[in-house]
C-alpha cells in the first residue's frame, strides 16, 4: 500500500487559482458528499446546522475565491447591525440617513471592485491621460451578496420584515453556498423563515432535487462547455475568419451556451439546496419561448429582474409617474442592468438594448397585442428570439469592432450554401444545439414526468442513474474544468 501523501492531500484542501471550486467539478461532489454525511447528524439542531453550514459556506467560497471570503463577514456584520439599528429608530429621516449611507457602502464595495479599472480606462480615453490601472481581482459572486444585502436593508426600512437577531442566522443567509457566487439573488423575507423551519426532506424533494442536479450538469457539461470551447469561442475571437453563416450559428450557440451555462448553474443550485431542505427561487423559465422582451424577463435571470423592478424601478417612481417618466425609469433600470453585468461599455449597450426595446413594447402596448393570436405569439417568439440574439453578440463580444464584425460578415459574406459542408465537419456541435433547442422548446409536462418517475423509484435506482450519470458526463466532458460564464460578473 503506497504511502498517504499528506501534503498533497493539505494543498488540495487549500485556495488554488488555478483549481477554483465549482459544482461542475469531482472535487466538489467529493466535499458535499461528506457534508451530508456530517450533516444528516446535524439537520435537527437549530445551531448547529445553521454553524454547520454556514462554515461549510465560507470554506468553500474560500476554496473558490481565495481570501476574498473575509467580505462576506465585512458585508455582514455592516448591514445586520445596521439593520437592527435601524429597526429600533422612529425618526424617518434617521432611517433615511442609514438606509443611505449603508446602500452607498455596499455599492461602494462593489463599485471598487467591479468599476475602477473601468472608470480609468475610460478617464484615460476621454483625457487623453495614461493613470496605471489598478491591481484588483474581482472577488466571485460579489454581486450576488451584495444584491442580496442590499435587497434587505431596504426590506427592514420598508418594514417588509423585522431584522434578523443572530448574527450567525445573517451569515448564513448571506452565505449560502448552493446560491453564493451566482444566485438566484433571494428575498430575505422569501429565506430567513426556512432558516427556523424544522428540516423535512420529502421523496419529491429528493427526485426534484436529484433531477435538477443532473440537468444543471448536463446543460453545463454536454452542451454549454462543448459548444462554447468547439465553435462558439473560436468565431467570436477571429470572426472575419468565418463565412456569415458560421457567425450567424455561433450566435445562435451563444444563446444556447450561456442559458444553459447560467440555467444550468441555477438548476444545480436549487438541486443542492433541495437535499439539504431549502427551497430557492426558480431563476429560468424557458426564456426563448418568450413572445415578447418584456415576458423574456419575466423568463430570464428572474431573481435579478425581480430585484430590479422591487429595488430599483419602484425605487424611481415605477409605474406611479408620467408615461415619459414611466419610460426614463424603465431604460435606466435595464441601463443599469447592463453595467451590473460588467465594467464594459458592450454591456452597457447590450443593457440600453434591452431597456428601448422594453419601452417600444410598452409604449405600442405590444405583448396584449400579440397575446390575441397564436400566429401572432408564434411570430412574436421567433422575432423576440432573434432580438435577443442579436444583443448577445454585444454581450459576448471583447470589442464593438468584434461584435460588428460579426454583423457584417452574417449581412454581407453570408455564404449560406456551405451549411451542408458545416453540419457534415461540426456533427456533435449541431447534434448538440439541435439537442439543446429540442429541450428548451419541449413541453414543460414532460420534465414533471421524469421527476414524477425518478421520485417513484427505489434507492437503488436512484444510486444507478447518479452513478452512471456521473460516469457518462466524465466520458464527454472537456479536459479541463470550465468555469461558469456569469463568474465574471
């Protein structure tokens, strides 16, 4: 029996940039199974499960992220005690001024992070100045937290919930590994009530949550990764390398790619909280079958919209002003939306995009309208789909040159009679997307079917599918571990 090697087995326990944690990877199914072994012990001690877990969240943000996981303490201590503060304090204005001053901390936390390099590039631009950008590394998931944070400081001044009186139940819920670096961004008022509910896992919780890890995966593995890292990459970094047609494809493996990158990220997440007795948020609800941009985020990312239309749009007035106010807020909101995905001026735009094409609708009343007809929702899907399509190529590409690259070589070098030639040198691509959009496009009865049958059947088979699911993902996946688009972000 050969020697254990423990520094070996030390280092893998320890921050590695390059061998950062994600679901996707061995690693992680190694640790969280343990964590259930350990935590079927725990489950039914209030502190000790809430201990538990939360220390299990820390480590592995720092398993992921690096040192970066003392924000999550930093974020935590300033809005609980902020918030209990402001719970016992009867002046408005007080409340105001504290509501005020912690949103500014917060966003400036993350303003630091995620825009400085992106104010002094652009400084430098305007100025024709050449100031050092600076050092910093985006910490993972940062703006999930601080969304969540955020969401419920401004939850406790409405007086929508009372604020938490354990720290460690606060930590906890801001903490949370299944949806800590990419969401969905949960209400606390939504959350915190299960943190004292007494944990009770049901057989439709288990085949649920079993499903939903195993489709996460899939979409992650089978089809983003192999997509993303076989064509969709390599047309976005040399497009005029490629006829139109091959652009036109790879934007729609795009859109492919990063719903089910992201999906499949939410899908895993709410899986995981499943087996160990918390409900999350659905975050997807088929978004390419949406017949309008305004039922598209309704679909897409539903935590994040959610949060925007509760903390930002109702913020400015909402629905309360004047159609011309009404539709300055709605833009800026999405503006916003834009630059919360990324230091970029192709995300703002990708953002601004969005935030017209949200205002045309409301202002022609459009979705009442196509909602009249089938052949009318039938058309409305397809142009909605190819809307959103055409913003992702600002969301994807590195450059405007980049995207508009793309745009005219799709108009002017179109080259379509070499799709057979294509489909016959990128089968597994177009057998993949073909997959992808078959699935995405499926009835929604026949998902509940299958968990219907996974739930129904025996422990054992439940080991089987896991076993031989894990296996067939290693047989297809790429040789290196990728990372979750939305990371970035």
């Amino acid at each position: 029996m050969p020697p254990i090697d423990v520094d070996k087995i030390i280092n893998s326990l320890l921050f590695n940039p390059q061998e950062t944690l994600v679901f996707n990877s061995g690693f992680f199914l190694f640790l969280f199974f343990f964590f259930l072994l350990f935590y079927s012990l725990l489950r039914r001690f209030h502190t000790g499960k809430i201990v538990y877990i939360t220390a299990f969240s820390y480590y592995f943000y720092y398993k992921a992220g690096g040192w970066n996981v003392l924000l999550l303490p930093v974020i935590s201590l300033i809005n609980f005690y902020v918030a209990r503060w402001m719970n016992y304090i009867g002046n408005k204005t007080k409340r105001k001024f504290l509501l005020a001053g912690t949103v500014t901390v917060n966003l400036g936390i993350l303003g630091y992070f995620k825009y400085t390099n992106f104010f002094i590039e652009t400084f430098n631009q305007l100025n024709q100045t050449n100031f050092a950008l600076c050092d910093i590394i985006l910490p993972l998931g940062i703006s999930f937290y601080v969304f969540q944070a955020i969401a419920y400081i401004i939850d406790v001044f409405r007086k929508n919930i009372e604020p938490v009186n354990s720290f460690v139940d606060f930590c906890f819920f801001i903490s949370f590994f299944p949806k800590l670096l990419m969401g969905p961004i949960e209400k606390a008022r939504n959350f915190i009530p299960q943190i004292f509910q007494d944990i009770i896992l049901t057989d439709n919780d288990l085949g649920r949550g079993i499903f939903l890890i195993m489709c996460g995966i899939f979409k992650k593995i089978a089809i983003a990764d192999y997509i993303g890292f076989n064509f969709v990459n390599r047309v976005f970094s040399s497009p005029l390398q490629y006829s139109g047609l091959e652009n036109l494809l790879a934007v729609y493996g795009y859109a492919l790619q990063i719903y089910c990158d992201f999906s499949g990220y939410a899908d895993i997440a709410i899986g995981l909280a499943l087996l160990i007795g918390y409900k999350l948020m659905d975050n997807f609800n088929a978004p390419y079958q949406s017949f309008s941009i305004t039922e598209f985020w309704r679909r897409w990312h539903i935590s994040l919209s959610t949060w925007l239309k509760d903390y930002l749009y109702i913020s400015m007035g909402g629905n309360r002003r004047r159609k011309l106010r009404l539709y300055l807020n709605l833009w800026i909101t999405m503006l916003l939306a834009g630059l919360w995905h990324g230091a970029s001026w192709n995300f703002i735009f990708w953002g601004a995009g969005h935030g017209f094409l949200l205002v045309f609708e409301r202002f022609c009343n459009l979705p009442k309208l196509l909602d009249r007809h089938i052949f009318f929702k039938l058309a409305g899907v397809i142009v909605t789909f190819h809307l959103v399509c055409f913003l992702w190529i600002f969301f994807r590409a590195d450059s405007f040159a980049t995207a508009w690259h793309i745009i005219t070589q799709i108009f002017y070098a179109f080259n379509g009679q070499i799709f057979i030639q294509f489909v016959s040198g990128y089968k597994e691509v177009c057998l993949l997307m073909f997959l992808g959009y078959l699935l995405h496009f499926s009835p929604k009865i026949i998902e509940t079917k299958i968990i219907e049958a996974l739930t129904a059947s025996g422990i054992l088979v439940k080991i089987f599918i896991v076993t031989f699911f894990i296996w067939a993902m290693i047989q297809i996946k790429s040789a290196d571990i990728q990372q979750f688009i939305y990371f970035q972000f």
